[in-house]
C-alpha cells in the first residue's frame, strides 16, 4: 500500500507574492517561442516519401529468390535498430512464403559485415543461396566479396552514409547512397527493409499488405531506438507502431498472483485467428510478452506509459544492455522468435536483469573516471570499460558537460592504436567537423565511433576538437542562440523572468492537452522544455510509494509536482528549506515535463519532475 509522509505548508505569503497578471494564451506563446507555425507543422506531418534508388531491382531480384525457393538469409546488425530490422525481415520474408532464415549477429565484430560473419553464415545454412543485410553492409566490402565468391546474391539494405568506391552488393538500398536523391536520409535500418517489404507485396502479393502494415511496429522501434528525426514519413511510422503497441498491452490484473495473459491482446487474438505463418506470429507474441515482463517488474503501470519514451528509454537501452555488458544476442532476438512463449519469456528475463547490470556498471565506470588522472578532459576521457559501453559514458559525460565528448579505452599513457566512442550535443557536427580535419569518425552525426592510430594522433585529435568547439560556441554565445538552446521554452512562477504564474492551473492543462496532440516527440521534434519557479514554504511537500521513496510537491493552487525516487537523497533538505526563514533558500527552480492524469475519471494536469535548475542556468 502506498505510503505519504506530509509536512503542511505554514500560512506566511509567498517570497514574490502571487501573481495576478492575466494568464496568457500558453499553447500559442509556446508555439511562438518554437516555430511551430501552421505551415511548418502541417510540412512535417507530410508522410510521402520518393522510393528508394534501385528498389525495382531489390524487389526483381527478391521475387527471383521467392520463385526459386532459394534459401535466403537475413543478416542483420547487433544494436536495437538491427535486432528490429532482422526480427522485421525474418517475420516479413516468413510471412511471405519466402525460403528464409535469420543470422544471430557477434558484436565481437563490429558493425560491418565481415569475413567472418560470411563464414559463420556459409557454415550454418550451407544450402544459402543469397543473404539479404539489414542496418549494415553498404561498406562491408571484403565480407560482401566472400559471400559472392561462395555463390550467394547479395542485397543490401542500410541507412548509413555510403562511402567510395560504394557498396559492391549486387543489389544496394540505402538513403544514404551516393547519388541517391531520397529527401529524408533519416531514416532507420529497420525502416529502409520496411519499405522493401512494403514495395515487394505491392508489386506481387497485394493480398497481404495488411500483414506487411503490422510490422511497422518494429520499424517505428527502429526509428525510435536509432534516434532518427521524428519528422515527415517517421511520425506517422512511430504513431502507428505505438498504435500496434498498445493492441499487444494487457494491464497487471488486481491480484498481483494472477498471470498477464498476452492472448488476450487485441492484435494477438486476431493474429492466432488470421492463418499467418508461425514465424510472423511469433514476433509479435514475443513484444507482447517483452511488455509483460516490463510490466511485472514496474517499468509500465498502464497504457499511458506505453509512448514513444518508452521505446527510447526503456526498450531500446534493454535491449542494447547485451553488447555493453558481454552478454547475449541470442536472447535478444529469442525474446521474438524463440519456440515457446516460456522460452522468449526467460529470453526477455535476461534482456531486464542484463540492463540491471549495465546500469551498475556505468555508476561503477563513471566514478573511476573520476577519480583517475583525464588529462584530456572534458573532450576526450580514458576508460577500460568494455568496448560496447563506451558510447553510453561518453553519453553521461556530455550531458554533463553539454560539450562534444571521445571516450577511449585505454589509460592516460597509452602509445599505440586505440579507438573509441563520440557523443556531440545537437550544436556540434562532430563527424562533418573531425573527417573533414582527416581524421576518422564513423557513424551518426552527434553519436560515432573514432580511431586514432597512436598517442600523437590522439592529441591531435582532442585539440582539433577542442578548438572547433569552442570557436562555434562562441559564435552560438555571440548570438545568443546557445543561450536560447538550454532556456525553457515557458516559466511559471512570480519572479519577474516567468512567462505566467501558477494561479490558472486550468491554463495549464489546455496547453498540456493540445502539446499532446502533437506526438510524437524525440529528436528533431523534442518535447517542450517548461520550468517551475517554486516557494517551498507555500508547497505542501510529501513522499509517496511503499517505501517512501518518491516526493510529491502540491503548490497552493494545487499543481501537484511528482519527483520519483528522490526522497532518500532530498526530502530531509526540502524540509528544512521549506521552514528556513531567507527566502532564498525557500526559492526552488525545476525543470519538468506536464502530463494529464487520469485517476478514478479525474482527469487533471501534472508535473514531472526531470531535475533542478542550478543557478546560472
């Protein structure tokens, strides 16, 4: 039973007073401050998209394949994009009566396709007559060589950029080609093998493109999970796969010991129903049974919580947990096409309790960067942290900062070859800035992998950086759009520099109403920024939850604050800032995101604690 511990609010007044000024009209301010003009949300809502360069010849030759029987191979990447890419491929090419089979892929490797991989997959299926790649491949030379020598088709679908002399598959479709005149090259791996799919039941099998429509579920996963921009045709791709989402849902029943029966599920019942071949089945039985397990363990209490953050925060870093810790991609993709439901079950078991550990392990490698010699920071850091979670520190570490970040493996006095992974806030292109330097940075924009070749490159390296940076901030600062880059988009609160107060609670809750109207939000797109200038001593303040462990700040005029998990480090404090006589120290800056709430038919606006403003900001 849930638990609350209140301290009343005394009857002083507030340190600023309340304000009376007319509250303004909030959603069209917003709109102002973000540009969200008429005409530029009506662009970005625009799904129609060009066909990819060279997906005639893509579907040709699959339809080849599909007549003859051939085996084919989906090989996909190891990241979340990848594992939705090859689960979509696997189901999709299953469901169309394709001869097909799935590669389990070894992040040991890499990204590309290699030698070895090509070996593992001639060994395995040694009747393979064609693979078909998924999120990787386009500069996978010497891996595409071999499968063509052993006899085997090759086709290739990627999202990433195509570099010279290009890709050397017999069939290639990228956004990212060379020479390809696609608009929106930010889409994911799982999205361009989406569209093939999409195109090939157009051309020759119509009759089941209701099928292929479901699997948008995994391309909106994919898009999601690879932080692709929630722009144009990958907005309607999210809201449907949320959509499909929500028919997989089933809410915990009153009695804690009552099991969660997944085929019970909308979409379950009519997949069992509509004949669909077992593979295709299955990994939509798998996702229903991956939200199961998330929600025995809390990570969703309703439906509500079933959104695009969700995907981001919560089912792609599980997922992506296995590469960072040594752990297993074989139950990755077992979650969706394991035999059994008890066995994607315990598959998705280890998938939760493998991203338990990756969060143990990142405190435990961010407090021995700390606490060990970085002679390079804040740009570039050492870590003998394993490969696959370089990427997530250096994630920590530039939000820390907000400044582009390199973590490397190694020490401080390392003197060969040594790579790592980048992370760059939105303001810092950091492979257009580091390649056209000539140095070597692979990947995503703002999230990349580096290699230098020796300790003197290195240093080259961290200065070249360090000083690109640090000339666009100044132009940013000089302009004032850094500044406006990390300010709210509204303040509420009595202090002059508020946008309105917090008195019209019901002003509030229309503009939450209508922002929600306009999910998804992510990168590209992001969710407003709002802030919370708060009197303690005129907020009643509580902890909540069966062991005390959230707070809950309600504001005179009833705006309930909730903070989770932060009692054990803040309740003591804000207890005695609430009572302090200074009204400085009573003075609290938040930022937070506003929902709407729905308890028992009461339907009221909210406010999501996400962390203090410190001074300066």
């Amino acid at each position: 039973m849930s638990q609350e511990t209140t301290l009343a609010p005394p009857t002083l007044p507030g340190i600023e007073g309340i304000r009376d000024d007319p509250t303004p009209d909030l959603f069209s301010l917003l709109r102002e401050r973000r540009g969200w003009t008429d005409e530029y949300l009506a662009a970005i809502e625009n799904p129609d998209h060009d066909t990819l360069m060279d997906m005639d010849r893509m579907i040709a030759e699959l339809k080849r394949i599909h007549d003859s029987q051939e085996l084919l191979v989906v090989v996909p990447d190891f990241d979340m994009d990848g594992i939705t890419s090859g689960v979509l491929g696997y189901a999709g090419f299953s469901e169309l009566g394709f001869n097909v089979t799935l590669h389990i892929p070894d992040y040991n490797r890499g990204h590309d396709v290699t030698t070895d991989d090509i070996a593992e997959v001639h060994s395995q299926y040694p009747a393979a007559k064609a693979i078909i790649t998924c999120d990787g491949g386009v500069n996978s030379h010497e891996g595409i060589a071999l499968a063509r020598r052993l006899g085997m088709t090759t086709l290739v679908t990627d999202h990433h950029v195509e570099l010279d002399p290009g890709s050397n598959a017999d069939v290639t479709v990228d956004p990212a080609r060379i020479g390809e005149t696609y608009a929106h090259e930010g889409i994911c791996g799982a999205h361009v093998l989406y569209q093939v799919l999409e195109a090939w039941a157009q051309e020759y099998m119509p009759s089941k493109m209701d099928s292929v429509h479901k699997l948008k579920l995994f391309a909106g996963i994919g898009t999601v999970s690879d932080v692709m921009p929630l722009l144009f045709e990958n907005r309607q791709l999210v809201r449907d796969a949320l959509s499909l989402a929500r028919l997989l849902y089933t809410a915990p029943p009153a009695d804690p010991e009552e099991e969660i029966d997944i085929d019970s599920t909308t979409l379950m019942t009519l997949l069992r129903a509509g004949g669909h071949n077992p593979v295709f089945v299955a990994a939509f039985e798998g996702f229903a049974i991956a939200l199961r397990e998330f929600t025995r363990v809390g990570k969703l209490r309703s439906v509500a919580d079933l959104n695009e953050g969700f995907f981001g925060f919560y089912l792609a870093p599980a997922f992506n947990a296995a590469r960072r810790i040594g752990g297993s991609m074989s139950d990755c993709f077992g979650v969706f096409v394991a035999p059994t439901p008890e066995e994607k079950a315990a598959c998705m078991q280890r998938v939760i309790a493998g991203n338990d550990r990756r969060k143990e392990l990142t405190v435990v490698h961010l407090e021995e960067i700390e606490s060990t010699d970085q002679p390079l920071a804040p740009y570039v850091y050492f870590s003998d942290a394993p490969a696959g979670m370089l990427g997530l520190i250096a994630s920590q570490l530039m939000h820390k900062t907000n400044l582009p970040t390199v973590v490397v493996h190694g020490t401080a006095d390392m003197a060969g070859p040594t790579g790592g992974s980048a992370r760059s806030p939105f303001w810092f292109p950091i492979i257009e800035t580091m390649t056209e330097q000539g140095f070597t940075a692979i990947g995503h924009e703002n999230a990349c992998g580096v290699r230098v070749s020796d300790r003197d490159e290195l240093l080259a390296f961290h200065g070249a950086m360090a000083t690109a940076a640090e000339n666009i901030m100044a132009g940013l600062l000089a302009s004032g759009k850094l500044a406006d880059a990390t300010a709210p988009d509204l303040r509420f609160g009595s202090t002059p520099d508020c946008d309105a107060g917090l008195s019209d609670i019901e002003a509030i809750a229309t503009m939450t109403e209508r922002v929600e109207l306009l999910t998804p939000f992510g990168h590209g797109f992001t969710r407003p920024e709002f802030e919370l200038v708060l009197d303690l001593g005129q907020c009643h303040i509580a902890t909540l939850g069966s062991e005390s462990q959230h707070i809950k700040l309600t504001t005179r005029n009833g705006l309930k604050c909730l903070w989770w998990n932060s009692a054990d480090a803040l309740y003591l404090d804000l207890k005695e800032r609430k009572e302090s006589p200074f009204p400085l120290d009573r003075h609290l800056r938040l930022r937070v995101a506003f929902s709407m709430n729905n308890f028992r038919g009461n339907v009221s606006v909210q406010a999501m604690v996400e962390r203090v403003v410190e001074d300066g900001e």
